[in-house]
C-alpha cells in the first residue's frame, strides 16, 4: 500500500511543477520566427517524455534583448539532456552554448555574454528527459539583460506555433538557477536564482586596453585585472568556477579563494 501511494506521488509531482511554472512563463513557441518574448528576467519550464520509440527532441524559442555590456545566465535543470543555445537573431550568428546531460540528480550552470553594442538576441533550448519522468529547467538573467515588452494581446494578429506541455507533438527542455542539490524537483520553482560568478585567468598580465575587465581578489591578497574582450566563456559547478579565454586556455578557481569579483 505504501509502495502504490510513493508511486501515485512520482506521477503527480510533474503536474505540480507544470501549474507552478505556467503561472509565471508564456507558452513555448517552436518556431524561430515567432519566438516567446522574454517579459522579465526569469523562465521556467517542464518537459514531458515522449512515447516509447520516439526519438525526436523538442525545441522552444525564446527572444530577448541585451544593452552593450555584460549579460549574466544562470541556469538550472532537472533530469533533462539537450543543448541550450543563443544566437544573435539577425543572421543567427551563434554566440553560446550549454551541453547538457541528465545524471539523476539537478545540474546547474552558467554563462556570461558580452555585447559591444545593443543586440536582439535568440534563446533555443532543445533537447528531451532521457527516461520517463518529466524533465524540467529554470533561466535567470541578469547584467545588461532586457526584457521585452509584452504584446497586446488584441493587436496580436499573428499567433506563434505554441507547444504546451501536454501536447505531444513537442516538449521544452532544461534551463534553470543555483540550488540545493538535494531539493526535490517540485522545490526548484520556489528556490532562489544566483546570478553566476565570473573569474579572469590570472596566468596571463592584464591587457591595459579599453573596455571592461574583470577584476578579481584573491584571499591572499592579489588583485588579477583581464579584458572582457578575451573571456570566451565561463561555467560554475560544484563550488569550482571554470573560465575559458579565446584562445582555448582553460582554468579551474575553487570560490574558497575568491574575496570578490567586479566588471569595471
């Protein structure tokens, strides 16, 4: 009797995250020419799988747009694998990606974009639950990050392909914010998002150009300066930041040694 309620349970748990998450974020569009608007700094969604045998991924659009300087991404995800993409809408100019892989457990990372000038931007996650149980994410943005101005709902002639998530022709995929690696699925709607922390390579002298850079302080008293121009990408996991330049280098920065950070 147990075992049938502890069952019924893992059955409505989806459903729940699914109301928590269409109270705050529109429905999904999967047409790239008709992207959901991003309203506000935050989206959240869940991914249903598909039947058995059916290989296909799902993939919703977002758009958004970003003022010269730096955009923070913060992303967390539940039992979803896939890729999370953002391109420049005009000529779909690839800007970043996330490769994501479910491993039983809630995954988090992070991105930071820099702009030299105002951009409209273009959110694709695609991708799909590996197993039977609903897969589900949650974005957070924040730095140079604007939103976009909501239609009006009688002026809008044209409706965008909508993917809901009881419809099976499509799903969403994985997006997310920092979180206790031990809260339940239904908990990730009510956690708090972390704007993802960035680091410079201090193996390198600092690059007295114009521009932004990203000043850091160490514990033991070092300040490491580095031109934003030359930071590529950066991820956060597990208390370990992970910066990558242009050039391919790699470094690895547990937060235990980090006082602070700041773009100046």
């Amino acid at each position: 009797m147990k075992f049938c309620r502890l069952k019924a349970l893992s059955y409505l748990i989806p459903a729940i995250l699914f109301f928590c998450f269409a109270a705050t974020v529109p429905a999904q569009s999967s047409d790239q020419n008709n992207a959901t608007p991003i309203t506000s700094n935050e989206i959240a969604a869940t991914i249903k799988a598909r039947d058995i045998g059916d290989a296909r991924l799902t993939t919703h659009f977002y758009a958004f747009n970003g003022d010269q300087g730096d955009i923070f991404i913060s992303v967390v995800t539940k039992n979803f694998t896939g890729d999370i993409d953002i391109f420049f809408a005009e000529g779909l100019r690839p800007v970043t990606k996330m490769v994501i892989y479910a491993d039983g457990g809630v995954n988090e990372t992070g991105r930071l974009i820099y702009l030299r000038k105002p951009e409209k931007l273009l959110l694709r996650i695609e991708g799909r639950p590996p197993g039977d149980d609903t897969a589900v994410y949650r974005i957070k943005f924040g730095g140079s990050f604007v939103a976009m101005t909501p239609k009006n709902k009688g002026a809008d002639k044209a409706t965008p392909k909508v993917l809901l998530d009881d419809d099976k022709s499509s799903k969403v995929n994985s997006v997310g914010t920092i979180i206790d690696p031990y809260a339940k699925p239904a908990e990730i709607s009510k956690l708090p998002v972390k704007t993802p922390k960035t680091l410079t390579i201090p193996n390198k002298k600092p690059n007295l150009v114009g521009g932004p850079h990203l000043v850091i302080i160490l514990k033991d008293g070092k300040r490491i300066e580095y031109p934003m121009s030359e930071v590529q990408s950066f991820t956060f996991d597990k208390g370990v930041l992970t910066v990558t330049d242009k050039d391919g280098l790699t470094e690895h920065f547990p937060m235990v040694n980090v006082v602070r950070f700041t773009i100046e």
